[in-house]
C-alpha cells in the first residue's frame, strides 16, 4: 500500500475533476474530505501541505502535488499503464499539453471574468484575448472530436470536460451543439458516475 494516493479534497470544488481521474485510473487512493466550515483547509498541517489552503490536493510518495492541472498531468503520467496520457514520445503529447493548458489559462480566467461582470481589458493584455476568442479556441479543441486526442479519451477529457460542464451550468458558457455532443461523449462514463453517486450520498 505504499503506492495509495492521499487525496485532499471537497466535494463542492475542483476536487471533483481529480476524483473522477482517479476512478478513471483505477488507483487506490485515500480521500480526505477537509470540512471548510471548521476551516479543516487552513489548518497548519494543511497549510504545510497547501500553503494557499485550498483543495485539491495529492500526496504521493512523498511528493506534493497541487493545482488541478498539475494533479492530473502528474497522475496520468504515474499511471501510463492506464493509458490517458500519451507518451512523452507520441505525437499527440504536444495536443494533450497544448488543452491542458488552454484550459487552466484561457477558458477559467474568461469564464471567472464573465460571471463576475468584470470589466474588459486590452485584448492583448489578456491571455485569453476576448471571451469570443476562448469560445473559438474552445470549439476548435472539440472538433472534429469525439474527443481532443481524436477517438483517444485521456485525462485532458476529463479537466476540459469538466471546466466545460461547469461553466454551462453556471451560465459562463451558453451551450452549442459542439459543447452538447461532447459532454455526451463522457457524461455515461461508470467512473464519473460513480463520483458523482458518492456526491448524492
């Protein structure tokens, strides 16, 4: 049990994207769910671990491992056998890194920056540009699908996926024809469907 993965986390944040990954990979893992009205989050032996106190959070052979993206770069990479991760030395590495990071850069900070009516800024002083360039950049990921690697699910399905769920269900995103067929593509998956039956209990 060396190998057993503790995974910090709550179920009403980004956790929820690490925890369908780890079903998905089919680990073991130890989940630790911090209670953020007893502020269990910024404890100091938390805070040892996450110094901005916030969850996800993963330790694994003693590393430390934090941010979302990080977490399941990291995860897939560990778990290669799984195979949602394509090799370092496979051609689709550089797509799979290219979302992943389009993610994390372009779409939260559009979507955070919408739903909070914030106002615009210079284009090009923005890494996302315009909402309108995200939207494009994010239909371009999706097409022709069915999923972002072409008929290969992998790990950047299940963060873009859930950053896409999210957002529709928040109104950050309107949804499109595009955006309804790929959510579609993953939504029956039995590891993310057994995340969110743990969810309902």
């Amino acid at each position: 049990m060396a190998d057993i993965i503790t995974f910090y986390t709550h179920p009403q944040s980004r956790g929820r994207t690490v925890h369908w990954l780890l079903e998905e990979l089919g680990v073991p893992y130890d989940m630790r769910i911090l209670d953020f009205d007893r502020r269990e989050h910024k404890t100091p032996s938390y805070l040892a671990i996450n110094p901005m106190g916030k969850v996800p959070a993963i330790v694994h052979r003693g590393v430390v491992v934090t941010e979302v993206v990080a977490i399941c770069i990291y995860l897939a990479d560990v778990f290669g056998k799984a195979g949602l991760a394509p090799a370092l030395d496979d051609p689709k590495r550089g797509t799979y890194l290219r979302w992943f990071l389009f993610g994390v850069g372009c779409v939260e900070p559009a979507v955070i920056d919408k739903m909070f009516a914030r106002p615009p800024a210079r284009p090009g002083a923005l890494g996302y540009g315009t909402y309108d360039d995200m939207l494009a950049g994010l239909t371009t990921a999706l097409t022709p699908g069915p999923f972002i690697l072409g008929e290969r699910f992998s790990a950047v399905d299940v963060y873009l996926g859930s950053q896409l769920q999210f957002a529709i269900m928040t109104k950050g995103i309107e949804s499109t024809p595009v955006f309804e067929q790929y959510i579609s593509r993953w939504a029956t998956r039995p590891a993310l469907q057994r995340v969110l039956a743990g969810a309902k209990q």
